[in-house]
C-alpha cells in the first residue's frame, strides 16, 4: 500500500498506558499535563471518601484502590456481581475486578472525562478467538513495541462506539507496516475490490467510512476468509501458517528491537528531523499530484477526442477519395458512401456513449442498494433489556389490582417500586443509546430513497409474480453486464484505430504534400476488411448501447428493487417503534420522577369533599333562614334579597367545589392506570372503584336540595322532571324511584350508555351526572335541557321540511349506529325522544335505566301518530335487537313526510298504500327495505343508501 504524506498539525503525540489485544490500546495525550494534579487530588481525598453503598450508576466517575500498587485511581463500573465490581480505570484503559470496600465516591471536581483514550489501527480487525494462541502472540507483540512508549497518530476516522481509528508511526516507522504478527486481519479496500456494487459507489454519500464489519453482506461473502494472514500474502500455494508466522514474528520483533535502541538517544532530535522530511515528502507529493491529475484529465478527454478525429478523418477520406482514381476492385463511390455511412454512426455512438456516461437506473438500485445495507441502523441492544424490564413491571401492577387485603397490598406495593426502580435504569439506558443514534437523518434519508426509487423504475413494474433474488445476485449479473459492453466498446475502439490508421496513410498518400514511401498497394491493402470491421463493430456497440432490457433483466431488476423497497419499510418500520418507543418512556419516566419522594395521595380530594360538606351546611342553614323570614308576619323584603344572593354564591360555590371534585377523581383513576392500583385499597372512603364503575358518571357529593329547581309537569307523565342550572347550564333532572337491587342495575345500564355516548359524542344526548337522593329513594340522571327540541314539539308547531328531515335523521341513523356498536339496543326511539338542534342537526335521546328492552319496547309512546313503533317481530314475543330500533326509525320518517298516514303496516298491500303516498324514489325504496323488506337495513347500512348520500350533519 502506498504510504500517503501525513500534515503534521493533523499529528498527535501518546504515550501508551495499556495494550487490548494485537491492534488495540489505550493512550494519553503527552500535552495534558493534569494527570498530576488528578493523582494529587485522589491522594487526599480517597483516604477518607466514603465507601459506594448500593447500586453503582454507570455514568459516575468512582475511586478505586489498585491492587498491584494500592494506590487510587479513577474509575467507572462496567459490571456488578453481588458485592464484586468489574471497573474501567478511565485514566489508563485496564480493568480489574474489586469489592465493594476498594470503591470509594468521588467529589465533583473529580467527575470529569478520562485521559486515556482508545485507538484502533485503521483498516484492521482482530481474530475474535481470544482463547487462541494466535491472538496472545499478537498481543503480546505489540505491547513489547509500544508500551509506555509515545508514539504519533495520525486519526482517520471515529467508530459508533467511540473508539478512535488511527494511523501510528514511531519515529520515522509506520506501526502497522511493521505489524505483520499474528491475530491481524488487514481490511482495506484493493483497487477493484468494490467493483461488484458498481461504480458509482465511489459517489455515495458517507456517513461513516465502510469498514468491512460495516459492508454489505454481498460484499463480505465474496472475501474468502483465512484467519490471521494479511489479505494481500495470502495465495493458493501458500506455506503452513505457523511457520510463516513464527519467522515474520522473529524478523519483525529484531528489526524493531534494533530501530527502538537507535531512537533511545535523541527522541526528540529525530521527531523535528522526521518532520521536515514529512514537510519534503509532502512538497514531492503536491507536485506528483498535479502530474497525475493532468495526465487523468488528459485520458479522461482522450476518447471523446479520439471519436471526433476519427470523424473528421473519415471526412477527409470522402474528400481524399474524390480527387484519387482507385483500382476496379475498390470503386471510389462505393468506399465514399461506405464512410459516409460510417461517419453517421460514429456520431451516434459518441451521443449514445455520452447520454451513457450518466447514471442509469441499474445503477441508482445500485447506489441505493448500499445505502440500505451499509448504513443501516440496528435495533438497540438495550430495548430487549427494556421490554423484560416492562414485562415485570406490568406483572407487579397486575399483582397489585388482584390483591385483597392491606397486608398484601404493603409487600406487593414494595416489590413494586424495585420493579420500577429497575425499570427507570433500563428506561436511561435505552434513551441514552437512542439519543446517540441518527434515526431523523436515517429515516429521512430512506424516505429519499425509497421515492426515488419508486419515481425511477415504476417503467419496470412487472404483473406477474417473480422469483425474489438476492442482492449478491443481481450484483454479479449487473457486473456482467458492465464487462460486455466494455468489451464491446473496446473492439469498437480498436476497430475505429485501425480505420483512423489507414485514414493517415491514405492521406499521405492522396495528398502528395510531403515525402512518403507508401504506394497504392499500401492504401489498399485490407481496406475491405478494415471497413467491414469498423462497421460491425460500430453495429454491435450501436444495437448494445440501445436495447431495451430483455424480460431476464427486466425480473432481475424488479426483484432487486422489491428486495430493497421491503428492507426499507422493515428498518423505516423498526425506527418508528423505536422513535414512538423513546416518547412514551421519556414521557414515563416524567411522570414517575414527580412520585419518586411518596405515592400520591387522596388528601385533596378529602379536603374538597371536607369543603364541600361545609357548604352544604352552609346552603341549608341560609334556606332555612330564607324560608323563616318568608314565613314572618311582617315581610323584610331586603334581607330575604340579601340571604337568597348568599344562596346563589353559596350554591355556585358548591358547585365549583363538587366540580373540583369530579377532577381529582379523574386524576386518581389516571393514577390507577398508570402505575399506582394499590390507591382504592389505600383510600377506601373514597370509593374510587364507584367512580370508576359508573364510568365518571356517579356524584355522591350531589344531593336534590342542592338545586334550585322546578318542576316541568307538561312532560312528567310517567316520572318527575326537574328543569334547573348548574354550573351555568340549563339542565333536565329525571327521576327515578329505586331501591337497592335496581339501583345497582340502573348504574350498570346508565354507564354502559355513557361509554357508547362518548364514542359519538354528537348524535346521542349526554349524561352529565348521576346521583342518589339522601333524603328520598329516588336516583336522579342529569341531562341537557333541549327546549322545545323533540320532534313531536316541533311537528306540532312548525313542521321540518324535506331537506330538513333528511338531515335530522341522518343524525339519528349515526347515533342508532353508535349505540348498536356498542351492543345496544335503544328500545325506546319515538318522536318524544328524538331531538332536532337547531332544526338540522339529530340526536337519539336516553333512556329508562331502570327498565329492560323488553319493557321499554311496549311502553305506550311507542306510536308517531297512527304509526305503531313496534316491530313485528317483537309482537311475536321476540326480544329487541338493533332491527327493531331500525324499524322504529322507519316509522318516524315515514311519520315525518306523511303525518296523516293511517295504513296499516302490516297488511298484504302495504307496498300498494306506499306507492299512492307519492313518496320520492330514494326516499320509497328506503322505507320500504326498513318496513316492508324481510332483510332489514341495518344503521350502517342505511347511512349508505342514495337517500342519505351527499347530506352532510
């Protein structure tokens, strides 16, 4: 390898501390003059440091008592088994395993980086068979020749784990060309060596220089690997190894021996000495440089010249023809029209030769081919020590929701919080190897690649399905590929030669302008020969450079780009885990780090209901007031106005306290699920489970005398209604006469509406509360209050239009579509409970939660007009089901276009009364697949039908 000329400010004088195996060391930098002031401090402060207790953090700088010496030292803990340590000396590079009693803490001012630092020859590996005796020979080589010596380094590059890859020189020695021991694998890349990938590997942008454990796969299983010999010695009649190495190993130790003595006297002499002559050599290299780059420029203009002189030269040979009389047997016009022909060709190759030399589609799946393999990013080592992290963790939290009594819950709260505790230190692990990774650039970058490559060769999609080919493959035949037409364009070079010679002899020939010997029988010797072979092979290279692929290129250039298209979606897929993996933790441990001085704690939600007690008793003593002043003989107006305005703030204050409330009891429900279900059996009395069953629905705080309410008898035919504020809203308070055993069930209905009302917050009524009277067994359902909002108010007062209906129940259908997702049946859908806002938008009402579908389905307001509600099938003792509530939701719109219909449904010419209604096309065929159809609509369904297409809600 030709040794290149190395800038001596790049240069960077160590002395080695320690010695890794055949090609790696640890050094320090001779100019950092703190190691003495660091051995100082430590001398002081370790004696009396104390000593390390519990688990030792990887990222801190520790004390260590060196056994050899039993002095101190800094260190890092690589390793801990049981109260044995495993440490890096952060200042030297060895390590040695310790007790606990050797380990001491550091103060601040001594948790800065180590001195030492890692190097690598560059272009090296190492056998990976330490046990071998190979790899200790080597090892053992290099720690004779370097250890405790300085030695200059030239840095070339910095691997992924920090390890510096350098060039070594001792004196005017180059370490590496002296290394020729056992346990070295040389890497570097020979001339050709990388031709397999193409030759526009050379441009790819680098994002790391490609070492051999970083090319692709192709590329490593076309080396032959033999084991400790350097790549370049090794042949097919090579000797027996050992032998080899046993006499280079004896040569090399003598001839470094023997240059080691005669640097010993002047170290310093010979380094100035060495640098001039790198300066000298450098001046030789410049000039050589500029030599070669001009003789690269003038062979890379050398065959665009050549294929233009030789056009012009068969020019001259039309005209040198016209003016000289030839033999019979080469008849001037036929030659001139020969070259004629010729000429054109030429200058289609040179136009085809120059559109050539830009980068074909082929090669671009080549480029990106390797970008794909040689820069790829690996899954983190530490996420699989994170997932069995988490998996215990979640085990723990199961463990804690299935315990029954306060004992287990302190044993399994504590082996919890290890459980989290370990899970945080994995957690660190994993974002600090994240953070070091590239992914944003290497996602980005894939994403180019992958739309570049879809762009460039969506001309090669194939229909049918092609056997899948390995990158190797396509490789290989996309270098065959190369050589062909380089062997044509090879004979097509020669050919044109030999034309272009006869051309010159011609020339002088014809022209007579100068003193020549040639004859006639010169110029016309071949020239048949020479111009058919000039022809046939401008023919060759013309038919080569322009067909299209044939069908077995066509494959193989599909298949290597769906090979590469699938590796980019698994590793885009593989760093989007990882990405969205990283936020959720960090976003854990944010959360955790705030619970790390104690658990959370119920005490505001005591606190508030504490409050909340006190006004209560607040309101009901100023009622009490209000109502005896009321009752006085003589009326005082302004104190009654005064007490019922201390009602009002005593009232809204209540409010904003129990809403207060509501809030931490959703904060603690948060809590639960995120790591702390021990809560309910720590704080009983605040029944969190209640809050949690009822769906957040449940407000015990809440009471009938809180509210300021009236009663609305116009629509309190079968249970009282309430109409009152809270918290600035108008509300509807429906009451229900419960008792233990239906109570239960009416909290399990209402919640089980509540979930499905959330997932269609638009279409359904919301329920606000749900409370139980303290002082009667009734159960109240809180709920807006739509005034004058039902459809049978607003039919009887002004009637929906055409356009006005289709959107109102368009609402309906997606609320009855909500509902019945959610397995509901709703059982109880009538004009009554069926809601216009604003005359265009629709929702489904509530319910009776204290009744079963089978009881609210019969229940008398079941009619829209003369229009029963009730399906067919449940007169037959059916249950309901979701066909019925569809039914019911036929009846209403028939109801809605019809009012005054007074046909029966259920008559054998039912499809008879529905075509004299004069009904709209759209608008009949969907009724009669909800009325008449044996297969019934179903919401889904119906929501598609051309009735309802193009109505936004």
């Amino acid at each position: 390898m030709e040794q290149s000329v190395i800038q001596p400010e790049k240069m960077e004088l160590v002395v080695v501390t320690h010695v890794v195996d055949a090609i790696t060391f640890w050094a320090q930098n001779v100019t950092d003059k703190i190691n003495e002031k660091i051995n100082v401090m430590l001398t002081e402060k370790c004696p009396s440091a104390p000593i390390l207790m519990g688990r030792p953090s990887s990222h801190k700088v520790y004390g260590a008592r060196y056994s050899e010496d039993k002095c101190w030292y800094r260190c890092t803990v690589q390793q801990q088994s049981e109260d044995k340590f495993c440490i890096l000396y952060i200042d030297y590079g060895n390590t040695e395993i310790v007790s606990r009693s050797d380990l001491v803490e550091l103060p601040e001012e001594l948790q800065t980086t180590g001195l030492a630092k890692k190097y690598k020859f560059w272009g090296f590996h190492v056998s990976s068979e330490q046990d071998s005796p190979l790899f200790s020979q080597g090892k053992s080589f290099l720690h004779n020749m370097i250890h405790g010596k300085k030695l200059r380094v030239h840095k070339k590059s910095v691997c992924f784990d920090g390890i510096i890859l350098v060039e070594a020189f001792q004196g005017n020695l180059d370490i590496v060309n002296l290394q020729e021991c056992p346990g070295l694998w040389p890497s570097r890349n020979t001339p050709g060596e990388l031709d397999t990938l193409g030759s526009s590997l050379g441009c790819m942008p680098k994002l790391r220089p490609i070492f051999s454990d970083q090319k692709p796969q192709i590329i490593k299983e076309q080396k032959t690997s033999v084991a400790l010999q350097p790549l370049e010695k090794l042949n097919v009649d090579q000797e027996p190894l050992t032998e080899i190495q046993s006499s280079k190993t004896d040569a090399n130790a003598q001839q470094v021996c023997s240059q080691d003595i005669e640097q010993v006297p002047n170290e310093t002499e010979s380094e100035l000495q060495m640098m001039r002559e790198v300066i000298n050599a450098k001046d030789m290299q410049i000039k050589k440089l500029k030599e070669e780059e001009s003789a690269i420029q003038q062979h890379a203009s050398l065959l665009g010249q050549q294929l233009e002189e030789a056009k012009l030269e068969l020019q001259m040979l039309k005209e040198s023809y016209e003016k000289t009389k030839e033999t019979e047997h080469n008849h001037p016009t036929t030659i001139a029209n020969r070259i004629s022909q010729l000429a054109k060709k030429v200058d289609s190759l040179r136009k085809l030769r120059e559109s050539s030399a830009c980068s074909s589609d082929e090669d671009h799946l080549l480029e990106s081919i390797t970008i794909i393999m040689n820069y790829r990013i690996s899954l983190p080592l530490s996420s699989e020590r994170l997932d069995l992290a988490w998996n215990v963790y979640d085990q723990t939290l199961e463990n804690l929701r299935g315990c029954q009594t306060m004992v287990e819950v302190e044993s399994l709260v504590n082996i919890r919080n290890e459980a989290r505790g370990a899970l945080l230190a994995a957690v660190d692990d994993f974002l600090q190897e994240v953070d070091k990774l590239p992914i944003n650039e290497r996602l980005h970058r894939l994403k180019e690649v992958a739309s570049s490559l879809t762009a460039m060769l969506s001309s090669v999609m194939l229909g049918e399905k092609t056997e899948e080919c390995s990158f190797e493959k396509f490789c290989e035949w996309k270098e065959h590929k190369q050589q062909k037409i380089k062997n044509v364009r090879k004979a097509t070079d020669e050919a044109l030669l030999a034309l272009s010679s006869w051309a010159t002899r011609l020339s002088k020939f014809s022209y007579l302008m100068e003193k020549t010997s040639l004859t006639e029988e010169d110029v016309a010797d071949c020239v048949e020969e020479i111009l058919m072979n000039a022809d046939k092979a401008l023919c060759e290279e013309l038919s080569t450079e322009s067909s299209e692929q044939d069908d077995q290129g066509r494959k193989m250039v599909f298949s290597a780009f769906n090979k590469a298209m699938q590796g980019i979606q698994r590793e885009q897929s593989m760093l989007n885990a990882v990405r969205q993996k990283y936020e959720l933790n960090t976003q854990f441990k944010q959360e955790i780090q705030q619970w790390q001085s104690g658990p959370p704690k119920a005490d505001e939600l005591f606190a508030v209901k504490k409050r909340i007690r006190s006004l209560r008793s607040q309101l009901r003593w100023k009622l009490v007031e209000v109502s005896c002043l009321e009752e006085a003989e003589e009326l005082d107006l302004p104190e009654i106005l005064k007490k019922k305005e201390e009602i009002a703030e005593t009232r809204n204050a209540l409010f904003q306290e129990i809403s207060h409330e509501k809030k931490q009891y959703i904060m603690l429900c948060d809590l639960m699920k995120r790591g702390f279900p021990e809560l309910p059996m720590i704080y009983p009395d605040a029944d969190i489970n209640g809050y949690r069953r009822s769906a957040g629905l449940l407000m015990k705080s809440l009471d009938r005398d809180m509210f300021d309410a009236d009663p609305m008898r116009e629509l309190s035919g079968r249970r009282p209604l309430l109409s009152t504020d809270f918290q600035g809203q108008k509300i509807v308070l429906k009451c229900y006469a419960v008792d233990e055993e239906s109570e239960v069930k009416m909290l399990e209905q209402a919640a089980h509406y509540h979930r499905a009302q959330q997932q269609s917050p638009a279409t359904t009524v919301p329920l606000l509360a749900l409370f139980c009277g303290k002082s009667d067994p009734l159960a109240y359902v809180m709920v807006p209050h739509y005034s004058n909002g039902s459809l049978r108010a607003i039919q009887r007062s002004s009637p929906l239009s055409s356009s006005e209906i289709r959107k109102v129940m368009k609402g309906v259908a997606l609320g009855l579509q909500g509902l019945h997702a959610a397995s509901l049946t709703h059982a109880s859908l009538h004009p009554n409970n069926v809601f216009a806002i604003g005359r265009e938008k629709g929702i489904v009402g509530d319910y009776d939660f204290t009744k079963t579908p089978e009881q609210r389905v019969f229940d008398s307001g079941m009619v829209a007009g003369s229009i029963s509600l009730v399906a067919p099938e449940l007169k037959q003792r059916q249950p309901p089901s979701p066909a019925s509530d569809m039914y019911a939701f036929g009846g209403i719109m028939l109801w809605l276009h019809v009012p005054d219909f007074s046909g029966s449904l259920e008559s054998e010419h039912q499809n008879v009364e529905f075509c004299g209604l004069g009904l709209d096309a759209k608008l009949h065929k969907l009724l009669s697949k909800l009325l008449i159809s044996s297969t019934r609509l179903s919401a889904p369904e119906a929501l598609k039908e051309d009735y309802f297409i193009s109505v936004d809600v």
